[in-house]
C-alpha cells in the first residue's frame, strides 16, 4: 500500500491538469475551427471540438517532469520527445488530415526515439530483430488506440483502465518507472473522460490517441517480472490491452477480406459490431469497459500466480480473445451490411 500512495501525487497532478486544462482546448479548438465532422468512423452526429488531446499530452508530460527521478533522465526525455512530436503531428492531421504515409512515418520516428534511448523488446537477444519489433509494436498500439476513439468515453476510459492495471502491476513488481508514468497517463485520462463520457462535450483527436497508445506501449515493454519465465510474461501486456489489440486486428483483417485498405476508415470496429446488435452507446461502453476490466484481473492473476498455474491461464484467456474475435465477425456478417460503411 505504501508503495501505491508514493505515486497518488502524480495521479492527482495529471487528473487535475487534464480536468482544468480541457474546456480550454475546447475553446481554442472551436475558434481554430478544429473540429470533427461525422465520418466513417464515428458515430456522432454534429461537428465537435477536436483538441482535448492538448490536455491529455500537456497533464501528462507536466505530471511526468514534476516527478521524474534523475536516474530514468535519458528515458524519461525519450519519452517527452516522442510523445511532443507525437502530439504536434496528431494536431496537424487533426486539422488537415495528413496522409497515412506521412503518420506512420512520424509514429515509426517516435518509437526510434525511444527504442534508442533503452526502451526496446528484449525477445531475441540482438536489436537486428528487437528494434523492428519494438517500432512496430509501439506504431500498432498508437493506431490501435486512435483506431477505437469512435466513441464518446471509449479510447479514454480504455486508456484509463489499462493504465491503472498497468499501474498496479508495476508496484506489486517494484518497478518505479513503469508505476510513475502509469500514474500519469492514468490522472490525465481520467481528467478528460470527466468530459468525454456519453455525452461527450469534446474529443481528443489525434493528439490524445496518439500520446496516450505511444505511452500504453512503452509500458507494455518496460513491464518486468522477477518470476514469471518468458513464455509467461509475454502474455500479460497483451492481456491488459486486449480490447485495442483485438480491435486493430478485427478491423484490419475485416479490411483486407472485404478488399478494402487498411487504413480505410469504416464502422467495422467492436464498437460498432456491438451497437448493430441493438445495444445503446453506454450499454456499449459498458460491454466494452467490463471486458478490458476482466482481461485486466486475469492480467494481474496471471503476473501473480506460479508459472505452471500462469501459463495455462494466460492461454486459456488468449483462446478467449480468439472466440471474442470470432464472435464479432459473425456479429458483422450478421447485423452489419459486408459493403464499406
């Protein structure tokens, strides 16, 4: 417990920045005029101010500075950096609506950034192999977590709850840097979903999605364990971020077999999969939080348990998401029209 209350302070410092922070971006974003139109992608109906994202960066990189311990120094201003170049390119798709090419290259420079800094997977043993996998880990996650913002709530509450298991799995293992920007990211998401929840009076945009899944996929990396072998240990970050990583290969491969681009946006989210089924926009959430919540618990107990209990539970849950996978494209083939959106 004492562990957890040394990091209260930073999650107090992100929520209050966000929360103050906020009703501002959405006044400059209303007279920028940077605003969201409905699309393919969201459900809503009417233009909404695009730059609560502004506040989620700046609580999270001012919660970071203000806390942050000399010893993680060239880490830490990894991060900084990645996450301002982020921001800054997520503002400008946000109000001329970049080309993917362009994205993806600045995401894949952020995540050299900090992959040269230190923070990279560990699998293979040679960075030939571990480098490529650290950029493409860190530039999925970013889309992924951008990819299910169609919804008031969803990308922030998500961010929220992985976060906070993220959170709580650092301490247990002692780890101060994963536990501090675990903290961060959790205040300043929870700040903004104080306004993003159904109904939503702003979005985060681009600047948001892409600050808070460059931050999810850094802890994912940095999460260690003293116990748990690898074949164990792989398995809990995904846990915890089940819901964007399920999400980003639905979509994906529902694209490809229906011969669209990937990157094409369209209704062909869990989200959207989940609402087509009759279900209101909170009933949704609802659905959707507790899921993230549930693979989150099985995180925890999977991090906690023996290794021989751990693995056989981790695998068991993985074939859960392989069902959930499964179930959402009879849910398309069934409630939702197979044509582009």
């Amino acid at each position: 417990m004492d562990a957890t209350l040394q990091f209260i302070p930073i999650m107090i410092v992100g929520f209050a920045a966000s929360l103050g922070l906020t009703p501002i971006t959405r006044q400059i974003a209303m007279r920028l005029g940077v605003t969201a139109a409905p699309n393919k992608r969201n459900i809503h109906a009417s233009h909404m101010p695009l730059m609560g994202g502004a506040a989620i960066y700046v609580a999270f990189v001012l919660s970071v500075l203000l806390f942050s311990p000399p010893f993680y120094l060239v880490e830490l201003g990894a991060i900084v950096a990645g996450s301002t170049l982020l921001a800054w390119i997520g503002y400008l798709d946000d109000r001329k609506d970049l080309s993917p090419r362009i994205r993806l290259i600045v995401m894949a420079v952020a995540a050299l950034v900090v992959a040269l800094a230190g923070i990279q997977i560990r699998l293979f043993g040679t960075p030939l192999i571990d480098i490529p996998l650290t950029l493409f880990w860190i530039v999925a996650l970013i889309n992924a977590v951008n990819w299910i913002d169609n919804m008031d709530g969803l990308a922030a509450g998500t961010s929220a709850i992985t976060s906070g298991f993220f959170l709580f799995i650092a301490v247990t293992q002692g780890q101060i840097l994963v536990s501090m920007l675990a903290a961060a990211i959790f205040g300043s998401a929870v700040g903004f979903l104080t306004y993003n929840f159904n109904p939503s009076s702003t979005f985060m945009g681009d600047m948001g999605a892409y600050t808070l899944g460059f931050v999810l996929a850094i802890l994912a990396i940095k999460l260690e364990f003293e116990v748990q072998p690898l074949n164990v240990t792989w398995m809990v970050p995904i846990l915890v971020l089940a819901l964007p990583v399920l999400d980003i290969n639905l979509a994906i491969s529902t694209r490809l077999a229906e011969g669209r681009s990937p990157m094409q946006a369209g209704k062909d989210h869990i989200s959207h999969r989940v609402m087509s089924i009759g279900f209101t926009q909170r009933q949704t959430l609802f659905i959707l939080y507790s899921m993230s919540i549930l693979f989150g618990i099985i995180s925890v107990v999977v991090s906690q348990v023996s290794p021989d209990k751990a693995f056989s539970i981790g695998v068991f849950s993985l074939g859960v998401m392989v069902f959930i996978f499964a179930l959402m494209v009879f849910v398309r083939r069934k409630y939702q029209r197979v044509t582009p959106q």
